[in-house]
C-alpha cells in the first residue's frame, strides 16, 4: 500500500464521512470511495461499514488503525529528519489536555515554544483523562497531560504536584479559618465530577473510606464550581482548577492534605519524531507558575 493509502484510510475514520475526507484531502468523494474499495480488495476484508449514520470501521479497521497511524507517524518523522539535518525544523505536533492544563497553561506554553520553533505547528486536543489516554493508544495526539494516579500502564514523567483544595460557598461555616478537615466535611452534599475527570479526588474519598452523598454528578470543572457557589454542596478540586473562577466560593486547603501528580505521558519516548521530542523536551523543563 502506498503512503496516500494509509493517510485516506485515518482521514475518512477520524471524519466518519467520505465527503469530508475529500475535501481534507482535495480530492473527489467519488475518489475516496474508489480508493478505499481498491485498499479493502488488496487486503481481503472490509474497512469500513458504511450506513446512513457515516462511515464507521470494521473490527479489523480497529485493529489495524494504530498500525496505520504508525507507518504515517514514522514517515513524518522521517521527514522531520531530514529538516533537521538540513538545519530546518519543521513538523506538527498534536498535544491533549484537560480543563485545567488547557486554559492555565497551553496558553503561554505553546506561546513560548513557537517563539523559539515558529515552523513547528501545534495542535490541541482538550479532554478527559481517558479521552487523552485514547489518543495516546490510538495515535491521534503524540503526547498528553494526565495526572499520574491515571495514566495506567502509559510511560509518564511527573511534572508538577497540584494539591487539593476544598471548595465551598463564601458563608459555609469552618472551624479554621486556614483549613478545613475531612471531618468537617464528611456529612456534608458534594457536587462530583464524572470519574474519567477527577479520578485523583475519587481515589482521596476512596483512601480515606469517605463515602460522599451526591445528586450532582457533572463533567466541567466551571459547572462543579458553579453549583457549588450557589450552594448545592462542596466539592474537591486541585488547585490549578480554581486559578481566575470568578464565581463566589472559598476554597481551603484539606487535611488530611492530598494532591494530584501531573505529568507528560508519550505511548512511546524513546521513539519520537523530532518536532515532538523537541515539545516534549520543553514541557519537561518548562518553569510553570506557582500558586498561592
């Protein structure tokens, strides 16, 4: 199969729709379909099932799909290589990233690192933590932020200790005016978050044998924050999550103290292409802001 094969397979998968593809791609619909009917006879099996929902893909397409990514990964590396040796550095680099990474720090980050590599483009992809650790396995972003606690069996290196901090409504009662303990808050109506999301405050409540009541169960950290200002219960939040909310909250640090590990996860480090090491390599030693 040639380059072009693989690349129209991946574009007519992650666009679900082969008039989309197309126009990705400048070519005809009918080119696309032509193409993929050529690629499914050489391989023996069908691809895709398509249906008037989209185009979807087979098990085998599922199953092929990451090696598909990489045959077109490892070309761009190649090419990047060669940039570099001929003294330019150019490539594209996809990046995934939660909430709370996504609005305080891919702002100046990716500001920073195209100051130093303007040919090198960046693409952002915000999401869950099992969003990102999906992108990661299946090659739809080169690396990712996860918190460690949620990165399984992916390689990460720790990057920032985020700790966690109660979050309340401004007249909430406390005993301390610097803290707040867990038996303050125990009885208390929480406003959580779905687990794909703050997995590190689950495995806090979980740690500490807290079993939380709670008839809100949202995904964003500004609804959580929201509900919980307008006094539908407390919640835990890492700290970095609450830089800039505006709504009227308290929010204090938790004894026992808790916190959760961020850290830049790649499905494989040692194999990166140059752009991407060279944005991994800048994350790593990035000086990110301290909070108060």
């Amino acid at each position: 199969m040639q380059l072009i094969s693989y690349k129209i397979i991946i574009t007519v998968y992650e666009q679900k729709s082969f008039q989309k593809a197309s126009e990705l791609l400048h070519m005809t619909p009918s080119a696309v379909s032509h193409a993929i009917s050529k690629i499914e006879e050489e391989l023996g099996f069908s691809l895709f099932i398509r249906n008037k929902n989209g185009v979807t893909l087979t098990s085998y397409g599922e199953n092929l799909l990451p090696a598909f990514r990489n045959v077109v990964n490892s070309n761009e590396s190649l090419n990047q290589a060669i940039l570099e040796v001929n003294g330019l550095e150019r490539g594209t680099v996809k990046i995934g990233c939660f909430n709370s990474v996504c609005t305080n720090w891919i702002p100046p980050l990716t500001r920073d690192f195209n100051s130093l590599y303007p040919n090198i483009s960046i693409e952002i992809f915000q999401g869950t933590y099992i969003d990102i650790i999906e992108w990661i396995k299946l090659g739809i972003v080169d690396l990712g932020f996860l918190s460690v606690s949620s990165a399984g069996k992916l390689p990460i290196h720790p990057l920032y200790n985020d700790t966690l901090v109660c979050v309340v409504p401004k007249k909430f009662p406390v005993s301390h005016s610097d803290y707040i303990s867990l038996d303050e808050i125990k009885n208390e109506a929480f406003v959580i978050q779905h687990t794909s999301c703050d997995a590190d405050i689950q495995n806090y409540f979980s740690t500490h044998h807290l079993k939380i009541k709670s008839d809100y169960h949202v995904m964003d950290d500004l609804s959580t924050v929201s509900l919980v200002s307008h006094g539908f219960g407390i919640c835990l939040m890492p700290k970095l999550v609450m830089q800039d909310i505006s709504y009227p909250v308290k929010t204090y640090p938790i004894k026992p103290a808790a916190s959760r590990i961020i850290g830049i996860s790649a499905l494989n480090p040692e194999s990166m292409s140059p752009a991407v090491k060279k944005m991994y390599d800048f994350i790593i030693n990035y000086n990110y802001p301290k909070y108060d």
